[in-house]
C-alpha cells in the first residue's frame, strides 16, 4: 500500500470502502426457466406521531362537546342538535311558537329548530325551511336547500311561503369561524342584517323574528336598526348557548308597531 510521508512521518493511505451493492445491482432469481426481479422494499408507512396532530382548542373542544349535558340530553330525547333547547327556552317564556302560525327557519340545517317548531306548530301551520346544507327531511316543514341570497333560491323560498305573509322568522345562522374576531364579527353581522331584510319582506304586522347575533362590532347598529321595525325588542342568553360564547339572540316582536 502506498505510503504519504507528513513531517518525517510515514502514513499509510486507506483504501476507500467499497460501496454496499443495491437491490438493482443484486442477481436475480430464476423459478422454473423464469428470471424474476427482486423487487425494491415498499416505504415505511407514516406511524401515529408523523400524522398531523389537532389543535389543543379543537381537541378540547371536542371534550367538551361529548360531554355536553345538552349534547346527551339532545341524543337522549332525540333531537337533531344540542340548539333546540336556546328555543324551547325562549319559547318558555315567550310563546312564539303556537298553533296555525306561519313560519320561516333561516340557516335551518341540521333540523332541530324546524324539528321543534313542528311538534308545536301543528299540521295547519306551514314552516319553511332554507339553509346552504342539505337536511333531511322533517314531518310538516318544507325545506329549500340553497343560498337564498341568490334570486333563484329565494324565488323557490317565496313560493313555499305563498301569497300570505308570516307570523314569525327564526335563524340561527352562524358563518364558518375562522377564530378571528376581525373576520368573523363583520360575517355574523352580515348574516343578522341578511334576517332582517328578509323579515321585512315576509312578515305579516305585528309579527316576530328572532334572530341570533354575536357581540362585537355593529351590534349596537343591528339593535338598533330592529327597534326602529319593532314594538319590541330585547336580547337573550339561553342556558345552552355556551357562556364563553359572543353568541347572543336578538328577539324583535310587534313588526310594524313602533
């Protein structure tokens, strides 16, 4: 082996390591007259911890959904969400709900509210129901699947509802949050100015609209702009809207009454 000589001193030179063959460089087999290529090993599949984790908000969030004393009691009675018992307690106190009343559910999927208007209302009233998400289908309550923004759907809303106008207007329509408050608040505010234009269309006088709203940046304008429609306007908290919640209902009564 040849030598390289560094201050008097004789070192000797490594030869480098020859380099591992790969499975292409390897022979191959040979069944019965058949050559067969040894095939390359698959990838490790991505165990739990290579796999995106959720949030520590989204997690605890889904805690604390399942163990919701309105979650259970909505699975337990069978509704289709935790949100009719926001209405069942109004509905308590103010009776919006009765026998033979006309009725629109703005934002109605998926159904409790419509579910539970019906069971009140009765067959000889008429409960139209609208929402961008589909919902199935509820005993009694005509639903209109579309964004009824769009003139088509709110064609096909107004013809539900037919030539008399109604007695009372719900939504709880809510955007998809996207957890800041300068991009949620103006959606929400929207959304509660979209009920109330539309309750102006359809509302018979002395009619009712509840509405839900969250507390923010133009609040105060859309409390306002009811009490100049409305004989009657006050704010409310259910037990089952969350207490960290903005969520507020806005419960305007007496159309055309000011």
């Amino acid at each position: 082996m040849p030598r390289r000589s560094k201050n008097g001193l004789t070192i000797p030179i490594c030869e480098p390591r020859a380099a591992r063959p790969t499975r292409s460089d390897m022979p191959k087999r040979s069944n019965n007259g058949l050559t067969i290529p040894i095939c390359e090993p698959r990838a490790a599949r991505p165990t739990r911890s290579d796999m995106p984790k959720r949030s520590k908000s989204s997690a605890r969030w889904l805690a604390e959904h399942a163990s919701d004393e309105f979650v259970k009691r909505a699975q337990r009675e069978g509704w289709r969400s935790r949100a009719v018992f926001k209405l069942a307690e109004i509905q308590h106190t103010e009776r919006l709900l009765r026998q033979g009343i006309r009725c629109v559910d703005l934002g109605a999927a998926p159904g409790g509210w419509s579910q539970y208007a019906a069971r009140i209302v009765g067959g000889a009233s008429r409960i139209v129901a609208t929402d961008i998400l589909p919902m199935d289908a509820i005993p009694g309550v005509d639903f209109i699947l579309g964004d009824f923004r769009e003139e088509a759907v709110l064609d096909q809303v107004l013809s539900a509802i037919g030539a008399a106008k109604v007695d009372l207007v719900l939504s709880d329509m809510a955007p998809n949050m996207a957890g800041i408050d300068a991009v949620d608040q103006p959606k929400s505010m929207y959304l509660a100015e979209l009920a109330l234009e539309f309750a102006d269309r359809v509302l018979a006088p002395g009619g009712d609209l509840l509405v839900k709203l969250f507390q923010g940046a133009g609040f105060e304008e859309i409390i306002k702009a009811a009490r100049s429609r409305y004989g009657r306007v006050v704010t409310k908290k259910p037990k089952a809207s969350r207490t960290r919640s903005p969520e507020i209902y806005l419960l305007a009564r007496q159309f055309g009454m000011v």
